[in-house]
C-alpha cells in the first residue's frame, strides 16, 4: 500500500503534468470574461493564466500574448477566443504549445487580412453596430450589444458588458499574420450556432481548413464561455488531454 505521503507526491505528480492553459480574450473584454471558465479549469487541476491583451494592434496583442506563453513552464494550451484567434495563430507556435483551442474565433492564413476571409460570406449583424472614435478605435452600440453579441445571455450581463467594454483598434482588421500556429497544431474549434458577430459559416470554413476537432453548441451567442462555460471547458480539457 502506498503511504500517505507518497500518495501526496503521486498526486502533486499528476497535477504537474497536466499542460498550463492561456485563455487569451477577444475584441470588446478583457480577461475578465473567461470568469466562468476558470474555476471550472482550475478545480480540474490546471494552471491558467488568462492574458490581458492592449486591443492597440495585432502585433501588440501577438507580442504581449507570446510573452506569456514563453513564460508558462511546461506544455500549454492556448485558447482564443473571436479577434484573439488571430493573435494566438501568430503569437502560438511555439515548441511548448501543446494545442489550440479556437472559440468562436478568426483564424487567418498567412498574409491573410483579417477582413478578407469574411467577404466569402455574409456580414454578421455586429457589422452595422459598430462606432468608431476618433482615435480609430471601436465601440459596440450600447443599445445593439445584447443583440449582435450576447443574445443569449440576460438583458441585465448584456448592459454591463456593455459599459465596461474595452475597444478595438480598428487597424486590426487590415493587418496580417507572419506565421500560422494553427498550421502545425492539433486545434480545437467551438462555435455558437446563433453567433452574430462573426457568421458561423466563417467560422465552420476556418474550422475546416485547419483540420480541426469542432464542437458547434446549439443556440449559443458569440459567447459561449458565459453561455456555456461547461462546455467550453470540456472542449478545453479535451485540447489539453
């Protein structure tokens, strides 16, 4: 029989091989909107880190992101989600990364403008709800989010995302990716059937062309991971497995 402490030692063991995960956010949020998915994660034994990104420029979020990733010790799963796809698709092709997790998500190829993939489809509803600043950065309508990005959450979550929105720097949509993580990477996709901020057919066309374990959760806005955090953990872990 083993004894108690080496039982502790087995299970710290256990604990350590399991691969860090980054959950990277997207357009409109900050890290704060993986809320739901981390205790979920974290009481399955996983260390998660979920990155604050600046939304300034694509290369920004891509250097920022890869600083984080390079610092995890060991395997990681990398999880993007919406405008983040296509800064984990440059920032995660690293030796360390163990898989990629998109979630409602861009996934350009090389030399691929954000933009372009899109026009193969119909504009998604968010489209028109935009308003940019001065400075170049964008906004979601207030009285359009609940709508075009969180349908399936309730009025109340809607109107303080709303607020508390944190926006995008409109240049993101012309800028390319150097090199394509996804590629050279075993990935996962999950998709919202009811996304309205990115069309679902874009997003089963980028699903497709990388390959990739898809799971599409019926009904579920652009996030799931507040929808549907179970679910999303789930396609998560089975990344990280």
């Amino acid at each position: 029989m083993h004894s108690l402490a080496s039982l502790l030692i087995l299970a710290v063991a256990s604990v350590s091989e399991k691969p860090a995960i980054v959950l990277v956010h997207g357009a409109f949020a900050d890290a704060s909107s993986w809320s739901k998915v981390i205790p979920i994660l974290q009481k399955d034994g996983y260390y998660v880190t979920a990155v604050q990104i600046p939304l300034t420029s694509l290369e920004d979020d891509i250097v920022v992101t890869k600083r984080v990733i390079d610092a995890q010790k060991g395997p990681v799963v990398v999880v993007g989600h919406s405008y983040a796809g296509a800064v984990i698709t440059g920032a995660a092709g690293g030796a360390n990364v163990k898989s990629l997790v998109f979630v409602d998500a861009f996934a350009p190829d090389v030399g691929e403008p954000l933009a372009s993939a899109g026009d193969k489809f119909a504009p998604p509803p968010l489209n028109k709800a935009l308003i940019p600043d001065a400075a170049g950065f964008l906004y979601i309508d207030r009285a359009k989010l609940h709508d075009v990005f969180a349908k399936d959450l309730p009025e109340a979550d809607a109107r303080i995302m709303a607020v508390t929105q944190k926006p995008l720097n409109g240049s993101v949509f012309g800028a390319k990716v150097t090199s394509a993580a996804w590629s050279s990477k075993p990935t996962w996709f999950i998709i919202g059937t009811e996304d309205r901020a990115i069309n679902p057919d874009l997003l089963r066309f980028y699903a497709k062309r990388m390959g990739a374990k898809t799971t599409e959760i019926k009904g579920a806005s652009h996030v799931p991971f507040l929808s549907h955090p179970k679910e999303v953990a789930n396609v998560i872990e089975s990344a990280a497995k």
